[in-house]
C-alpha cells in the first residue's frame, strides 16, 4: 500500500471511531513527535539551559512563584 492509500485509511479509521481513548492515543504520537521535533531545533547552548533548570528543579533549587512576582514587583 503507498503512503496515499496509508492516509486514507487511517483517516477512515479515525472518523469511523467513537473510541476517545484511540484519538486521544492517535494525538499523543503526534505530539511526541512535534515535541521531538522542537528540540532537535533547539541549538545546543538551549539544549544544556534547559536540561540544566530540569537538573536544578529536581533538586530542589528552585524559588516560589510569590518570590519572583515580589521581585518583579508585579
């Protein structure tokens, strides 16, 4: 089956069911991709950043929300 014939069918497939534990599986994939996608575009400075704040949360190194909204004065 070409990739065409594969599409039509899964579309079948999803507008035929009722099942929202299906479409909802069906969008996580789609997400998880789109995430994986996002981070490969991430240069690797961003990359580190970010595994460096998960690292920090994690540990516990972090500042309440109230504490940073006083020193923003917001």
């Amino acid at each position: 089956m070409n990739i065409q014939a594969e599409k039509l069918e899964i579309m079948r497939l999803v507008l035929e069911t009722d099942n929202q534990g299906i479409l909802e599986s069906i969008k996580r994939v789609f997400y998880k991709n789109e995430n994986i996608s996002q981070w490969n575009s991430l240069s690797e400075y961003e990359k580190e950043d970010i595994l460096e704040g998960i690292e920090d949360h994690e540990k516990g190194n972090t500042i309440p929300y109230e504490e940073v909204l006083k020193e923003l004065k917001i």
